[in-house]
C-alpha cells in the first residue's frame, strides 16, 4: 500500500511532461477562502516554510506538491546516493536542478508566478510542479490552489472571483480526486465557500475532508467542539481541527516543530477528547491513508483508461503516417491509391461506401437509368404541336396545287422538330455525370486515401489534374450526344421494322376520304342551294351600288378554324406517324446516350486517370514540394507520439505494480 502514492507520482509526472492531463489521476486539491490558513496547513505538514507570504492573493496560480519520503542521511550514505542534503526540493520547470535551502525553492515559486502572471494579482491556470523530498514526510500528493475571493482588490481583474471559481472547479470536478475543504475555527461553518464549492461537486461528501484552522482565535467562553464532532455541518471523511503559527510566530521565526508541539498542547488543553484525532501530524497521517486507500479504489478504472487510450493514440498516429524519406515512392504510391480507389468507387468496389447518399457508380446508373430515363419518358412525342402546326405543315409542303395525299415532306418536318426536343435533356445527362465525377475527388480524398490530407498542395494538385482531365473529355462528350441527335436528324427511316406500315395507313386515309367526299358532296349541295336562296334575298332588297366593293386580298387570315373532315383525316395520321417514330428515336436515345457518357467520359476517365496523374505530378522539381507536410499534421504527429510514449511508460509503471498492492 505504501508504494501506491509514489506510484502514482511517476504517473503524474509521466503525463506532465507531454503536458496533458488526458488521465485523472487520484490527488488532494486543498480548497479554501483567502486567509483561510491553506498556507500554513501545507507548510505544517511538510514541516518547512517554503511558501510566499503577504497579505492579498499570494497563491496565483496551482502549485502541484510531491512529498517523497526518503531515507536518512546516513542510510542514503551507505547506498551510495549522491545527494547529502537532508531534504530537498526540484521543480518541473528548473531541469535536473536541485533546491537544498526552502528559502530559495520560496524565492523560485515567487519568479515562476511572477514570470507567468506578472506582477499585479491576476491568477493563472498553469501549474507549478514541486517535488519535496524529506525523512520527516509521508507520501503524498497535493494541489494548492489560489484562495476564494470575492471583491477585486488594487489592480486585480473585474471577474477574479469567477476566474478563481472555474480553477477551483476544474480541479475538485476529478472524480479521482480528494477536496480538503479549510476553514477558519472564527468564521462559521455553515458560510464556507470552500464546503459550498465541495457539495457542488461531491454531493454527498464521499471525498471530502473538512479542516477547522486557527483554532486558538476563537472568542473567549467558545469552542469549536460542536464543529469538530460533525453537529453542525456532518463530512464524511471527518473534521479535524489545526492551530496555525501567528504572524507574531513567523516575523519571530518559531519553528514549526516547536509550532507543532505548541499545537498538540493547546489541543489536550482546550479539546482533551480530541487531541488525538487533531492536528497537523494526524492530518498528514489521515491524508496519506485516505490517498492510499483512494488510489487502490481507483485503479482498476485507471489501468482500463490506459489501455483504451494507448489503442486510440495508436491509431491516431498512424493515421497521420510516417515522415517522409523517399519523395519518389511516396508520390507514386498516394497517385496510385488514389487512381484505385476513384476506379472501385466507379465500379462499387471502394472499401470505404457511405450508406448516406448514393455515390460513384450507383450514383451515375441512378443518373442513366433513372433521371434521364424518367425525363424522356416524360416528353410528349406531340407535345409543342399543335393542330394547326400539323396541318400549315401539309399545305406549305403542296405549294399552290392542293394535294391528293398526305406529303412526306411534311411528316419528316415535323418529326424532327419533335426529335430535336431530346437533345436538351441528353446533354443535361452528361453534365450531371460530370458534376458526379467531381464529386468523387473530394469523396475519395476524406475516405479513402488519408495521406492526402497530410500534403495539402499535393491534394490541391491531384484535384486540379482530375478536374482538367474531366474538363477536356466534357466537350467531346457533348459533342458525340450532338451526333446522336444529329444522326436521327440525318435520315427519317421509314422502312424501320417498328414503324407503322405506310401501306395500311395510305388505305386507312383513302378509305376516310372516300367517305368524307360523299359526306362533303351531300354537304355542299344544301349548301350551294342555301347560299344561291340568300343571294336573291339580297339583290331584292339591296342595291349593288350601295356600299363599298370588297378586297378579298385584305380580308384577315382566321387564327383557328373548324378542319374539314379531310383535314381532320390529314393531321390524325401525321401524328400517329410522329408518335411512332418519335418512340422509335427515344428509346434509341435513351440507350445510346448512356453508353456514350460512358465510353467518352466514364471509362475514358478510368483507363488513363493513373497516367494522367503521374504524367502531370511525378516531376523532380515538384516533389519537395507536393509532398510538404502542413504544419498542423507535423505537430500532430509528433504530439500524438509523445501521448503514446507517455501512455506506454504509464502501461510499463501500472503492469509493475503488483496485484498485491491493489488488493
């Protein structure tokens, strides 16, 4: 048991020299309000004076104090070690220099926070790191920290009680962690901000120790008996009463073992029952077995946290790969992972696939199969055709002779035209392929080839060289749809297996007209017999030289009129020719835009993105370049590495402890 706290010692300084506290380990926060009696309980139990004193804010910033028992001089002697001084005390920030007068280690903690905080009274959240080594101490490890306030005083910042609010709770919200709650004997119990600060975060007290200092101030006809027994404020962990030097004691210089023994005389004076379980000597005793036992409580947890972390630093780290050493094989090996992993995420073979939105390959057959598709399969082959439209057709394509039978040349204009609306939405296929096949840089950059984004301008530069690649294969892309189109724009095939028989459509029209030419005949009789019976009502009642002749050539042009059944007959075949050819091209289109995006664009891109990238990369003058680390993944690395180091000396000095010292 005895081994836990320098135990534990090692542990702390192992994480404090990558200077992160991503373990919590078991400590005492010693927690009080300002002149509250924190300094001379510190300094009773290490039996020296070596802490700054002076009225105000004296504690600026954390001191973090090691007490190492050691063996006597004379024992130390006989094992040969090198250090003669009986006690002696080493900073973190002073390497390898060794403190044998408290005076100066008092002097030194002074300049460390002077030099951090300045000299006003600001407060400071960076640790000062003390290691005391005596015959006279029990291991243990200690967290002083910067006395509660609450008005700004001289030159102090306006929020200096928050500031010292937020410090005390970064450090008492450790679970791992014990709060040594000091309070004045003349002050009352039940306003102490210290035990406030401790309920906040231990509620039901299991890690806190409560400390009545000063008990010799006390009113005369009063006592602290009450407090000290648990009947005002009930602590868990106990109450234990101190008596601190007087500033009369210290401008004296009375030693604090002379102090000490003052002390325990005052206690079976004034508390008889007591004396035994109060000051400082029990304090430092009660301490060390409280952080003992702590410790072994804490392990098992500890020990898991280790390893959890070692495996997430391991991978982190390698993550950010190796430095490197050979530009040359670097380059060619991040060009061909990224060429292989574009390729398979065409062809849905990528390790790394998203389950959030399509992507690569799925994505484009989504495009082909089903945007496009659904597009075309949306047009109207009459759509933008109106009757009229069908039937100026005809008449322009007769000339001045009216015609027997429905002209082709009018069946092939308007068809085209038809045919010309599938040339937009095939174009807008292959830009949405494009847009698709931009997207996958990026895609395969963050997934699947992590070494990119260790060489930010060789991710700029393979970016670049894909794009340009995409760019130039655009335009000829388009322009083969253009042929597409073209192509059925080039010759109406008539004789196409799946086109209606022109024979049976002919012997369908002629059919209709000769029933229409009876209809018409019968028609224009009664007609021409009611047109001959209103021209004599006319002349009977009408002179011809009355009113103005008439100019037929000025006579308007009806937009719309009723169609003669011929007519009718005339426009109904022409767009049932329309639509069956305009099937015929569509379903040809939607077939061969495909595999032209594909052949021109997709597997073009596939097939020479490899050559293209070293092509345009693997150049001498280029290499230091491209392959120039970020700063960010440079310290990353190297901070991530010194985390693992550390964690893995934490894992050798945990393994080292035996199970017997747990349990």
């Amino acid at each position: 048991m005895e081994a836990l706290i320098p135990f534990i010692n090692r542990l702390q300084e192992v994480f404090l020299t990558v200077g992160a506290e991503v373990i919590q380990l078991p400590q005492i926060v010693v927690v009080g309000s300002q002149s509250s009696g924190k300094s001379s309980v510190l300094e009773s139990i290490v039996g020296r004076d070596f802490l700054p004193r002076g009225s105000g804010i004296v504690t600026r910033r954390p001191l973090v104090l090691q007490l190492v028992n050691v063996a006597p001089p004379e024992e130390r002697r006989r094992t040969g070690n090198g250090i003669k001084a009986e006690e002696w005390g080493t900073f973190l920030h002073c390497k390898n220099k060794i403190f044998t007068d408290f005076v100066e280690i008092r002097q030194e903690i002074q300049s460390e926070t002077d030099r951090s905080t300045g000299a006003n009274k600001g407060i400071s959240p960076e640790p000062i790191h003390l290691k005391i080594f005596s015959p006279h101490v029990l291991n243990l490890t200690l967290v002083d920290l910067p006395g509660i306030t609450k008005v700004p005083v001289g030159d102090q910042p306006d929020d200096i009680e928050q500031q010292v609010r937020e410090m005390i709770l970064s450090y008492i919200s450790n679970p791992n962690s014990l709060i040594l709650s000091v309070t004045a004997a003349n002050t009352d119990l039940a306003t102490s901000e210290a035990l406030k600060l401790a309920r906040e975060v231990d509620p039901e007290g299991r890690r806190t120790l409560a400390v009545v200092t000063k008990l010799d101030l006390m009113d005369a006809g009063t006592d602290a008996m009450d407090v000290l027994m648990g009947r005002v404020i009930p602590v868990k962990l106990g109450i234990i009463g101190v008596v601190n030097r007087s500033q009369h004691d210290i401008n004296t210089q009375k030693s604090l073992a002379q102090a000490l023994q003052d002390e325990q005389d005052f206690l079976k004076r004034h508390y008889p029952s007591l004396a035994s379980r109060s000051g400082a000597r029990y304090l430092a005793r009660t301490l060390n077995r409280l952080l003992m036992h702590h410790i072994r409580d804490c392990l098992p947890e500890l020990k898991t946290r280790v390893t959890v972390l070692s495996a997430q630093y391991q991978g982190l780290l390698s993550s950010y790969g190796q430095p490197v050493e050979d530009h040359s094989a670097t380059l060619l090996q991040i060009v061909t992972k990224f060429a292989s992993e574009y390729c398979n995420t065409i062809e849905g073979t990528a390790r790394h696939i998203t389950t959030s939105e399509l992507c690569g390959g799925a994505r484009i057959c989504y495009i082909f199969h089903e945007t496009f598709g659904r597009t075309l399969k949306s047009i109207d082959p009459l759509s933008g055709l109106t009757t009229l439209d069908i039937l100026t057709a005809i008449r322009n394509a007769t000339g001045p002779r009216p015609a027997l039978f429905v002209p082709e040349v009018s069946f092939e204009l308007l068809v085209k035209r038809q045919i010309k609306r599938l040339e937009e939405p095939s174009l807008r296929c292959v830009e949405l392929v494009h847009e698709e096949l931009q997207k996958m840089i990026q895609h395969c950059s963050s997934y699947s080839t992590q070494e990119l984004l260790r060489f930010p301008k060789l991710h700029d530069s393979i970016a670049e060289v894909v794009t340009k690649l995409l760019r130039k294969r655009l335009p000829i892309t388009n322009e083969m749809v253009h042929h597409l189109v073209a192509i059925e724009l080039a010759y109406i095939n008539t004789k196409h297996p799946d086109f209606m028989d022109a024979a049976q459509v002919s012997a369908a029209v002629n059919s209709a007209q000769a029933e229409a030419v009876q209809d018409s005949g019968r028609r224009w009789k009664s007609d021409r017999a009611a047109e001959e019976k209103a021209s004599e009502e006319k002349t009977a009642f009408s002179s011809p030289s009355r009113g103005p002749a008439v100019n037929l050539l000025d006579a308007p042009v009806p937009v719309s009129r009723r169609l003669t059944p011929r007519e009718q007959l005339d426009c109904e075949v022409i767009q049932q020719l329309i639509k069956s050819y305009f099937l015929i091209v569509r379903k040809r289109i939607q077939d061969s835009v495909p595999k032209t995006v594909m052949h021109f664009l997709v597997n073009f891109v596939k097939e020479h993105l490899q050559s293209e990238l070293v092509g345009r990369l693997y150049r001498s003058p280029l290499l230091q370049e491209l392959l120039t680390e970020s700063a960010d993944t440079a310290q990353q690395r190297k901070e991530a590495a010194s985390m693992l180091e550390a964690l893995q000396k934490a894992s050798n000095i945990i393994s080292e402890t035996r199970e017997t010292q747990l349990w």
